[in-house]
C-alpha cells in the first residue's frame, strides 16, 4: 500500500447503490468558455504573424507577494494589474515570459480539446528549457485562469493529489467506479478530483473533522477513530498543512450536498494553524477569483488556549528580552494587539509581563513559546481581523471574533502548543470524544 494514500476498494458494480443512498454531486460547468477565450487568442497570434503586427497577449496579474506568509491578511485584496506580453519583446525578461505563456496556452488548448488532465507538477518537468522554477508555472497558470476569468479546472489544469480522506462513506464517479473510503488501511485515501464526482454515499456519518497535520490524521485513522468515535461514524480529512485547492474545493462540495453535516476543523494552537483554519474558511488571495474553494460553516474545534492551560504551570516571570530598542519596537508594534478584544474591549491583562510556561504533564514538548516570527505573524493577523470586523467584510464576523480573543491570548501567554498538546500521551481520541459529543448534543 502507497504511503500516499491507498485507492480504497474500488468496485464497478451498482450493489451500493441498492439502498438509494448516494447524493448527486452537480455536474462541473462546462469549459467550453476557457477553451474558446483560448482558440480566440491563438487564432489572434496568426493574425499578427499573417499580417506581420506585433504578436500581443493579455496578461493580469495580482500582487501575492506572501501569499502563503500567514502574517497577511486572507481579507486583504491583492493589487491588480492588467498588462500584455508583445513580441518582439520589449525586454529579455518579457521575452522569456512570452515564451513560457506561449507554451502554457498551447498545453492548455491540448488538453482541454483531448479531455485529459495536466498537472502542474508535469508542465515544469516536460518543459525545463522553458520554465524556470515549479513557482514559475504555478504563478503563470493561476494568472492565466485569473486573466480568462475561469478557474484553474476548467483549464484542465489540476495540481498533484496532495489530500487524504477516510471514513464510511462511498463515492461514485462519472464514469460508474464506486469507491469504499471506509477500506482504506491506515493511510487514508487520496481525494478525487472535483470534476470527476457523481454522488456520495454519507451512510451513517455524523461529521466530518478537517486535521491540519497529516500524522495526527494518521494516528487517528490507523486507530479507525473514524469508526469508533463516541461521537458516533465520521470523516477525516486533511491536506497535509496549507490546505490545496482541491481539497478545498472538495469540502465545498461536500457542505453544498449535505449542509446538515457539521464539519469541524481541527489544527494547532498557533498563528500558522489560525491561519490555515481562516485560509479555508475565507480562501487566499491569489485565489479568490476560484469559486466554491472555502467551506462555509467550517466549525472551529480546536485547540484553544481553554484546552492548553490545564497542562501548564504559570509563573510571573517576564521571558529573557533582547536589546532595549528592539524590545521597545516590538512592544510599540504589539500595542494594538494587546489592547483590543474584538473592536472596542480592553483585555484584562498587561502585555509586557509574559508568562513563562513550564508543562505540568510530559507533552513532548508540543508547547513551546512563540518565536518572534511567529509573534509578528500573530500581530499581523490580529490587525487584519480588526479591520475586516471594522470593515464587516467577514461572513462569519463571531468565529473571527473568537480567533482574535485567541490570538492576543496566545501573545501575552507567550506560548503556541500542537494539537497532541491536549493529551499527556499524545492521544487526542479521549479530548476530540469529549468536543464532538458537546459540539453534536450527544
């Protein structure tokens, strides 16, 4: 078996189906649109040849500078620019931008005549002479999608199968194979492509829990938590940290059939696993133009700063501060964190009496206190949730509240913790039994 994911017991017969239990998936829009903006771009380059013109192509790009730094803010908008790339190029640098734009719109009306899938991964490699970096084609295919105004799917574009699932749950795809997520070892499954669902098969599956690292999603599959949880039948998912497009877009899908399903998600009490939590919630921005990739009603179960505290030991100590300029600038800098609760409400305690943290249970070292990029990120975070509440651009203002009060706790506790943190053993089944059947009402 992969160490990538099994395949599940995969089966083209229609006995699952028997109990009339599958929900329709709705079918992908078509892309004829992306491929006919494609043929009319083409078709607009042998124009200029023919009639000996400069060959032009729109080009728009966004700012995300950082787009995975989760010091920035998910609300804040990129900055648009609309260019064109011309040949003859009026640089090297356009020239070779040309060359590989060329390349790509070329790949690109392939596959979307053939019907088959290119990843990201294989246009790099296919064409190194042409590409510089993977961070090269993944830019340029985001920027392609965003200047035709598609998705990168309908591109016929999909990145590398990087999500895992696992739990009682069947999922018929569009040419007929049934696959059984429940039969999938102790690696979990790699999740389907969006495109190519049919239906599900949710059986008796009462929700569904959004890990952010893959060993815990491990641990708890190989112990097939997701079948004897108190809780009752479940699902686990997770994308290995930041979370992809696809698997985003496979919650999305999976809330827009069952809407009743509560999905919760699970990540570590830091300002990266804050971030990650938001970055499902409200997409990231350079893609934001992609539909259906956040998950609406994505619950926040944890952990919180309620879950850490019962395992330390506080002590009035200030933590060890540099130079007096940099510890002044960086108390300067936090001062907005500590002083607001939400919009308006002071925090009850002072900023610059840190708290040192010892473990009053062996955890292994999952609580550690924050490193000073991770305080910077948390304050960055703290001022971008200020002024999307401000703003009241957020769909879910209370959930956003909640991750702001977590955040300055997190900086004046001076600590982050991982998720095994809630247990001394590093097995979370006892805690995550206990916040299910409280979330559920069991």
């Amino acid at each position: 078996m992969s160490s990538e994911g099994s395949s599940g017991n995969v089966s083209n017969t229609p006995s699952l189906a028997q109990g009339g239990g599958f929900v329709p998936v709705p079918a992908a829009r078509s892309n004829d649109g992306a491929l006919d903006q494609v043929e009319d771009i083409l078709e607009s380059t042998v124009d200029s040849i023919t009639n000996g013109v400069p060959l032009v192509i729109p080009y728009r790009t966004r700012n995300t500078r950082n787009v995975q730094d989760t010091s920035q803010s998910n609300e804040t908008a990129p900055q648009i620019q609309s260019q064109v790339l011309m040949l003859p190029a009026r640089s090297l640098e356009e020239l070779k931008k040309f060359e590989a734009m060329f390349r790509l719109i070329e790949l690109v009306h392939e596959a979307l005549l053939s019907g088959t899938l290119i990843t990201k991964r294989s246009i790099y490699y296919q064409n190194l002479e042409i590409f510089t970096s993977q961070v090269m084609v993944d830019d340029m295919v985001d920027n392609l999608a965003f200047t035709l105004g598609v998705g990168r799917d309908d591109l016929n574009i999909v990145a590398t199968a990087k999500g895992l699932l696992a739990g009682p749950i069947d999922i018929k795809t569009r040419d007929g194979t049934v696959i059984d997520c429940g039969t999938s070892g102790c690696t979990g499954i790699l999740l389907p492509w969006i495109n190519s669902l049919a239906a599900v098969n949710f059986r008796s599956v009462r929700w569904l829990l959004v890990i952010e690292k893959e060993a815990t999603f491990r641990t708890l599959v190989s112990s097939e938590y997701h079948l004897n949880s108190k809780a009752g039948h479940g699902v686990l998912v997770t994308a290995k940290g930041y979370p992809d497009l696809a698997t985003r877009r496979f919650l999305n899908a999976i809330h827009s059939i069952r809407p009743q399903l509560p999905i919760f998600g699970l990540v570590d009490f830091d300002p990266h696993g804050i971030s990650i939590f938001r970055t499902y919630q409200t997409s990231s921005r350079q893609l934001r133009h992609e539909e259906s990739a956040t998950v609406p009603g994505l619950r926040w179960l944890g952990i919180r700063s309620n879950d850490v505290l019962p395992y330390l030991t506080q002590t009035a100590q200030t933590l060890p501060t540099g130079d007096s300029q940099n510890t002044e600038s960086q108390s300067s800098q936090e001062s907005a964190a500590y002083s607001f609760n939400g919009l308006d409400d002071r925090v009850e305690f002072p900023p610059r009496n840190r708290v040192r943290t010892q473990q009053a249970q062996d955890t292994s070292g999952s609580i550690v206190p924050l490193t000073a990029c991770d305080r910077k990120r948390a304050v960055n975070m703290v001022e971008s949730i200020r002024v999307a509440l401000a703003n009241n651009t957020l769909d879910d203002a209370d959930t956003a509240r909640d991750q702001l009060a977590e955040l300055q706790k997190m900086l004046m506790l001076n600590i982050k913790a991982e998720i095994q943190a809630v247990d001394s053993f590093g097995d979370v089944t006892g805690w995550l039994d206990q916040k299910l059947r409280s979330q559920l009402g069991v």
